[in-house]
C-alpha cells in the first residue's frame, strides 16, 4: 500500500505507539482516584498537559485535553459564544466541525456570519473586519484546510480581529498544521487553537483545546469536573500519553518534514506534471498537499488508485462517497466538472521520494485504465 491520504488520518508514530502501551496493560488507574495506581495516572497526564503546553509556548492549565478535533472546534465556538449568545464569524471553506457548530449557534440565537474566500480558498481581511461587530464573541479561522491545503494568514486574521474588537476571541483549527507549522500560540496570538492527535502521527479519538487563560468558556461536557471543570469524563490516559509523545515526535521532526516530505510531493508532481493541474499555487500550500485536478473523474479514479494499493482521496474523508461538490472547492468557485475531476494526495511523516515517483506512475496507470 502506498498511503496518500494523510490528511484523513496518519500513521501511529512508534514514540506514540510506545508511550501508551502502559496504560493498555496494568497502569490502567482512573485519573481521579485516591490509591498508587490512580496517582500514577494522574502524574502522567499532568506531564503530557506540561509537555503538550511546552510545546505550544502555553501554561499547562491552558490546555483541554478532548476527545478529538471535533470536539476541540465545537468547545471553542460553543465555549466561547454560549455564555453571551454573541456573534460567531467563520469561513465557507472551513472544517463540518466549526461550520455545523456555528449552525447550532445560529439556533441558539447566536448572529452566523460566514465570509467567502478567493479562487485560492484565502479569506479577506476587510471583509473579516466588517464582518466583526461589538457583539462578535468569538472567529474562527482554520490554518491550512484540509481538502486543499490552502495556508490562511492566521496572524493577520488576528491583528484585524483585535482591531475592530479587542474583546473578541480568535480560534483556529490547527488540526491540519501542526505536522508542518511552527504553531507557537503567542507568536501566532490566538485566543483559542485545536489540535487532534491523529494528523500527525498520534492515536484517534484524542486532542486539545488551548484556551488562553482568563477565557470564559462554557464546557461542553458537565459531569465530575475533570480538566478544571471545562470537560468532564474519565480521561483517556493512554490516548493523552500517545498524543504527548506524537506532539513531541512531530514538533522535534518538523524540519525534516517540510524538507523531506514537500520534497516527496514535488517529485510526485514533477513526474505528473503534463497531466494535473495544481488547485492553489504552491507558495500558499501545506508542503504535505497536492490537490491536483486531473483528466478522469475521480470517483473511477480512487476505484483504479485502490486496486492498484494507492490510497487517496476525492475530497475531505468524510466527503468521500458524497455525490454533492464539496463545499471548500464550491467556495472557491470550482465548477462541478471541475470538482469531480480533483483529487486529494496527501503525504505525511512516513512519506519518501521514491515512494512518492512510483505512486506518480500508479497515477499513470490508473489515468490510461491500466489498472
Ligand atoms: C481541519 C479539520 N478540522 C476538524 C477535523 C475533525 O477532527 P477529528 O476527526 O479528530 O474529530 C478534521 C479531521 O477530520 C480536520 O481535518
């Protein structure tokens, strides 16, 4: 199998993989209780709490352990919104995560504003400031989109943001950026930022919500007050341990990364140049991503990719088998011709070269039906 679908999800990283096993076998303590193996357990996500927060340039109370990226987006926005019913604004080409969740909001008598992108999938900074009013509680913008790997200038969303209203909060979906950007919260600025392990290398079914201090965040979960009272519910200590270590795997390889594996992508491009057509310029791109339209529909395209062992994508994973056009690409103005001819290869931490070229010649393959 050569995997190209490394946005849906990834890999475990071995350091993951080895960090949780303890916690599958007989350090299987709740996190709450008052004996050895309790305590033990409790040491152990209170030292991946501190080693997830290093990372991020964060305190460690600042950080919300969840059990996902959905769930990180949808604690942001409610979070942030529910306590005042104030106003969510958000972008089309946005994750189901945050654009379902400011549906909800909408509900729950919250204002939803959601602003368009250009042919790349960029969101307008002045559209951004007149979107944001005195009741605006919370935007968000995500960091690089998964379904065609446009970068969003994520310090600019903020600088316009504070301008127009000091109060209101800014949250990004790094759920797509960590394996690739340097994400230090401050540098960056935001109130709010989601992470889920299983982009870069970590288990399924955990993440984290960092919440700068001093937010008023309304949780989600109400129950014994876990995570300081804003997500109740046992912990998943062995999926906290997995995401600690993949965090720390990932940030110490990030160089290496973006050399080697934008380097495994352009050589998948290179050897496809005559046939695809890349959707957003590289210069705006994850170094991970090629969203490339080509000349066969996808759907038939995935089905010859699969037999000939390539796994990759028509659109985001839980787009795949939809017939309607994604709401990313029909945002950034894609005709549905164009659509179905687009297709999603994304490379990640267990990506080479030469992988990469016998994938591009797979591709060929598939492209002629020689499949
Ligand atoms: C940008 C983005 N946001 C949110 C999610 C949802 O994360 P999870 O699958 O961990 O709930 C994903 C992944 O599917 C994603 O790529």
């Amino acid at each position: 199998l050569i995997y190209l679908d490394h946005a849906a999800t990834t890999p475990l990283r071995p350091q993951a993989a080895e960090a949780m096993q303890p916690f599958l076998g007989d350090r299987f303590g709740n996190t709450s209780g008052s004996h050895d193996i309790s305590r033990r357990a409790k040491n152990v996500l209170e030292e991946a709490r501190e080693q997830a927060a290093g990372i991020l340039g964060a305190s460690p109370s600042e950080v919300i352990f969840t059990g996902g990226g959905t769930e990180a987006d949808n604690l942001a926005l409610k979070g942030a919104a529910l306590p005042s019913r104030g106003g969510v604004v958000t972008v089309a080409t946005e994750h189901e995560a945050v654009l379902e969740t400011g549906h909800f909001l909408e509900r729950m008598g919250s204002k939803l504003d959601i602003l368009g992108v250009d042919q790349h999938g960029v969101v307008d900074l002045s559209e951004l400031e007149k979107a944001i009013g005195r009741h605006t509680a919370v935007v968000s913008v995500m960091a690089i989109n998964n379904e065609t790997g446009t970068q969003q200038p994520i310090e600019q969303v903020v600088e316009t943001v504070k301008r127009a209203n000091q109060r209101t909060l800014v949250h990004t979906d790094a759920i797509q950026a960590f394996s690739s950007l340097d994400l230090s919260v401050n540098e960056l600025g935001v109130d709010l930022l989601s992470l889920a392990a299983h982009k870069f290398g970590g288990p399924q079914g955990v993440g984290l919500l960092y919440a700068r201090s001093g937010i008023n965040l309304e949780p989600l979960m109400h129950g014994g007050g876990q995570e300081y009272g804003r997500r109740s519910g046992t912990h998943n200590v062995a999926g906290v341990a997995g995401m600690a270590a993949a965090m720390a795997a990932a940030a110490a390889d990030r160089d290496r990364f973006r050399r080697e594996v934008g380097e495994a992508r352009r050589a998948f491009e290179a050897k496809l140049s005559d046939r695809i057509e890349r959707s957003v310029p590289e210069a705006m791109s994850a170094p991970q991503h090629s969203h490339v339209r080509l000349g066969v529909e996808n759907e038939t395209l995935l089905v010859r990719l699969d037999r000939l062992g390539v796994a990759a994508s028509a659109g985001s994973a839980c787009q795949s088998g939809a017939t309607t056009v994604s709401h990313v690409l029909s945002a950034m103005g894609f005709s549905r011709e164009q659509a179905r001819h687009s297709m999603r290869f994304t490379f990640g931490w267990t990506s080479s070269a030469v992988e990469a070229e016998q994938a591009a010649e797979l591709v060929v393959q598939a492209l002629e039906g020689r499949s």
